[in-house]
C-alpha cells in the first residue's frame, strides 16, 4: 500500500554513515544529526512543503540489526520507511487500525507492528493474507508508548499484558539479556517488572524526585541503572540498586520527550518540546554537545557506532561551564505539552543543511510561541 540525526570532547561516526542520529518532529520533519569534532551538522531529510499536522512523527524505530532502515510512525497512521543507506524513502504504508496517531511501531520478521493511541495492536504482513490483532487495552483508556524488545523479539507477551499496569504509564524499555522492564509513570513512578516472578506486582517501585511526572525512560549502558525524563525538564539517573539518584542533569527548558542511551557507551541523548537536541556524559551534568533545531522534538535515534574519541569516560576536569548564561536559562519559563499550532510552520522554514558551531554556552535569543 504505497504512498505519496558546543564545545566537544570529539566524536566518531560510521566512516558509511553521515549521520549518527535521526530525529522527528512535531511539524513531520524528519533530521539528521552528525556530531563531529568541530561542529554539529543537521539537514532535513524530508520535504518541508508536504508537511501539515497529520504527518506529525509521533513515534520512530530500526527496521532492522543493521540499522539501515528507519521505522517511522504518523499521527495519521501510516509508516514511513527511511533508508539510511541510499539515503532515501523506500516506502510508505497505511496502516488503519483503531483511532488516534500512531503510539508504537516496530519490526519483527518481514512484518510491522503498529500500536495506535486506542490501544489496538495489529500485526502487518503484507506478503500474505492473514494479519493479527488484537486490543491492548479497554474502553475509555489511552496507549501511551509501545515497543518491540531488541534484546529477544521471541518474547510471549501474554504474561506481561496480563500483569496489572501502573496508573498512567507513560513510557517502558526492555532490560538487555532478559525478560525484565522498567516503566515511567507521569504520578512519579519508576519501576522495575519481571514476568518471570511469581507476584505480579513490580519487583522495585520507586519515586526517584517528588511532584515529577515522568514522560521517559531509557536503559543505562551500566546495570542497574536508568535515565528518567519528566515534563518539567529535569532528566535524572537513578539507581536502582543502591535506590538513589546519582546524577542530575542541567540545561534543560522545557518538557523532555524522548530518552535514548547508548547500550554499550556512557552517552545519552535527549530531545523535547525547548527545539535542543543534547548529548550528555553519564557523569557530567552538563551537555558534551547539543544544538538547536528549531522544531518542537518528538523522538530520536542513534546509532550503535556512535562514541567519544579515545576513551569512553571523558575527563571531567575539562568541563567548560558559563555559570551566568546557564543561570539565565534555568530561570527561564519551561515549555510544557501544548497542543499544535500552525505557527510552527513559520518556525520550521529552515534550509536543508544548516552547520551548528559546537559552542555549549552560546544560545540564540528566541521567542516563545503562546
């Protein structure tokens, strides 16, 4: 059924690649991201004249292991294919099942899986005549997030969507090498599920910061641990171990949408409703690089051959802080969830390719759309 990716510490990319992060908007922009040494380049991937509310990128995902396929998912139910290796749209498919945008898309096999905000889950195969489907979830509640595991895609998930889910779930993310999950939710949870215990209650429920409605969550490349974004901008790691907060992270203004941590390298990236992008050291509060797109950010991709020059930890002594523009920032108003407006059209006429000097305490003066 066609239709018509500051001051750094340097970093590497897939010599194949030119990007190492894909980002989708809130206006249907699609964006590549490349971080390298001396500036941070972003072009638009898509065209801007087709774009209106309905192509809004509600969700995105690899198509497969090599991560040469982009997987993204419409407020107007459809899915977009993206090839990062031609460097092109291969394809589009509609994919009408339940109401509202598009809360879920994933690949297993030659067959994609879409979730829709009513909770009604179906299974795509368009090589053959049977589909499957079914409903996540009853009468009068709204799906949040859904996500294939990378980890094992064998998983039966019978037990686990039979488990009682917390009130208001707003994100979850599978642990690497098991069955587990840990899940955010907006009343300030964070908890830790494995369906293989014999309750059915989380193993470890938490509240890591109080009056924080979570919009995030993402594993940490170290065990035990996990980044938490709310919508107030505050972005934590949380231990689950030691049942602590051991980082929070600084910069942000407005309500933090998409977390992705690196699954081998302590690097995170984030974006959000501020338009910035931000690359930050597990360790370091402050962002190694980060750059402004001028679109209210919906979801972010990065690529497994993403990493630091040299070593994985960076030196922390070197950190460049401009104490005085930071504080001015973090007095600013935060931006919260609003609803779309045309005026981010006006916002997001931007040429295809536009360089980003890598400067993490220079900001551009910008006007907040009421």
């Amino acid at each position: 059924m066609p239709c018509c990716s500051v001051v750094g510490t340097g970093l590497i990319m897939s010599s194949t690649q030119d990007f190492n992060v894909y980002v989708g908007a809130e206006t249907g922009l699609f964006k590549g991201v490349s971080f390298n040494d001396h500036q941070t380049i972003t072009k638009n991937l898509n065209s801007l004249q087709s774009l209106d509310r309905q192509q809004e990128i509600t969700c995105m995902a690899w198509g497969n292991d090599e991560e040469s396929e982009i997987l993204m998912g419409l407020r107007s139910q459809k899915v977009k294919i993206y090839d990062t290796e031609f460097k092109g749209f291969s394809g589009c498919v509609e994919t009408p099942f339940g109401k509202g945008p598009l809360r879920g898309v994933g690949k297993f096999n030659d067959s994609i899986i879409t979730a829709s905000e009513s909770g009604d889950v179906k299974l795509w195969k368009f090589k053959a005549s049977q589909q499957i489907e079914f409903h996540a979830l009853t009468a009068g509640e709204s799906l949040s997030c859904m996500r294939v595991s990378p980890y094992n895609k064998n998983i039966v998930k019978n037990d686990f969507l039979d488990m009682p889910v917390p009130v208001w779930v707003s994100d979850f993310a599978f642990v690497p090498n098991s069955e587990q999950v840990v899940s955010s939710s907006r009343h300030g949870h964070v908890r830790l599920y494995d369906p293989k215990s014999r309750g059915r209650r989380p193993v470890i429920s938490c509240i890591p910061e109080a009056d924080e409605a979570w919009t995030c969550i993402s594993i940490a490349s170290r065990s035990n641990q996990v980044l938490v974004g709310s919508g107030k901008g505050r972005m934590l790691l949380y231990d689950f171990r030691q049942q602590k907060v051991v980082h929070a992270y600084r910069g942000f203004t407005g309500s933090i949408r998409q977390i992705v941590c690196h699954p081998t390298k302590p690097l995170v990236v984030s974006v959000g409703l501020d338009r910035f992008i931000r690359l930050h050291h597990l360790d370091r509060q402050t962002p190694l690089h980060k750059a402004y797109l001028k679109s209210r950010l919906n979801v972010v991709l990065m690529r497994r051959d993403f990493g630091v020059l040299g070593d994985q930890d960076v030196d922390l002594d070197e950190e460049i802080v401009d104490t005085e523009k930071d504080t001015l920032w973090n007095t600013m108003e935060v931006i919260k969830d609003r609803t779309f407006t045309e005026t981010e059209d006006i916002l997001d006429k931007e040429v295809d390719a536009t360089p980003t000097k890598n400067n993490g305490s220079s900001r551009k003066k910008r006007k907040t759309v009421p």
